[in-house]
C-alpha cells in the first residue's frame, strides 16, 4: 500500500530535549515536505527536499533540521524543542514538485513541548 | 511572496444545500492551486487542483471549483451537501521558482446540519 509514514504519532517532551520525528514514504518520490498544522494558521512549510542531498527552507524553518541521505526518508529534528514548537506536524510526498503533482501527507504528529 | 485568504474559518450548511468555500490568492501571475480535505484525526487529501488546462475543474465527492483570473479566485462548491462533507477545507498555491513551495489558506470548517 502506498503510503507516507511518521512516527511517533504522539509526542510530551520537555524543552530542551533534542527530538526526531521520522517520515518514510514508499512511493519512490522525488520531493518530501514537513508542514506543521496550527489553528487559524493553516498549515505552513518548515523546509522541503527536491531529491537526495537536496533541501531547502521553507516559510518557517527556525528551530528545525532535516537530512535527507535517502530517497524514502526525511526525518524532522528539532535540536532544542521550546513551547511554541508544540504543534500538528505533517510528512508528505510527490514524484515532482507540488506544481502538478498532488501531495500525499501522513496522518501527522502531535508534539506537545512543555 | 504567496498569501492565501480563505474567508470564513466555519461555514455551516444544512444536509442538500449548496457548499460555497472561499479562496483568494494574492499572486497576479495565475499558480498552481489546490483544494484539500482533512478529516478528523488525518492527513490531507487531494480534492482538487487547477494546472490551467480548464477554468472550471472537477473533483472528488461532487465538488468543483472554477478558476477566476480577474478577481484572483478558487472557489470550491458542491451543489448539495451531505453529512460525510463535514471536514476541515484548505486551499493551496504553489510559490517560488519551479513551483517547489506549497502555501496553505488558514483552513475552513465546514459543519453539516441534520
């Protein structure tokens, strides 16, 4: 079944404590994007991957990281999570970029920061 | 850059009347743009996209959206709403070269009435 991955589903940490939140798609995609889901926000881009070895920020990256060594994962890492870091997190995918390409998203991560 | 104004965080229909959802972008060059759905507790689904091959495009579950250049508009409508519809509503456009970044509305609710 062709799917986009993310776990943990659910995540209570405390400020500080570096975190990954890992993504996996099996669909051979070329481009992976991160999005976190705030209400009366929408959902806005952290950073996305056009392919292997290649990434690029998003509309609010400050606080994150992402690798991208593997064609099928591109893990979130948050070095120093704070409180506004708290948030509904997505994963998703597409062969090509999101111009004609629809995005297949994950069911999401819940992070709490306290 | 690209903004997306959806007007009305909820709208609120009774089961077989018109769903009318409203998205309005701020680029005077016409992008690439998108509706989608998100049930409780999932990610987003394509409903959804207009590429400029036709102003009026056709979606999944009854809902169509027409493309207006002049008034920078994507409307999404379904003649007639059924209680499955109730689902949180995203409009989206494509910014930057190549399109590689996806910029979300704010989302709307749409609630079904009995």
């Amino acid at each position: 079944e062709a799917q986009v991955t993310q776990n943990p589903r659910y995540l209570i940490t405390v400020t500080g404590k570096k975190l990954t939140v890992t993504c996996s798609q099996n669909m051979n995609h070329e481009y992976m994007s991160w999005y976190r889901q705030d209400p009366g926000l929408g959902l806005r881009q952290i950073y996305y991957s056009m392919n292997v070895e290649v990434t690029d920020k998003g509309d609010v990256p400050e606080g994150y990281k992402v690798s991208r060594k593997e064609k099928r994962n591109f893990p979130l890492i948050l070095e120093s999570p704070s409180p506004n870091q708290t948030s509904l997190y997505f994963c998703a995918s597409s062969f090509r970029t999101p111009s004609n390409q629809p995005q297949h998203f994950g069911d999401g991560t819940r992070l709490s920061i306290l | 850059a690209q903004s997306v104004t959806q007007l009305g965080s909820h709208v609120s229909v009774s089961e077989g009347a018109l769903v009318l959802l409203r998205c309005n972008y701020s680029s005077s060059v016409p992008p690439y743009l998108f509706w989608y759905v998100q049930y409780p507790n999932q990610g987003l689904q394509l409903l959804l996209k207009y590429t400029s091959a036709a102003t009026l495009v056709k979606g999944i579950n009854g809902f169509e959206a027409e493309f207006k250049k002049s008034e920078t508009s994507f409307h999404l409508t379904k003649p007639s709403a059924h209680m499955s519809d109730a689902a949180e509503y995203f409009c989206a456009v494509t910014e930057g070269k190549g399109a590689q970044k996806l910029v979300f509305g704010q989302g709307t609710r749409l609630t079904i009435n009995p």
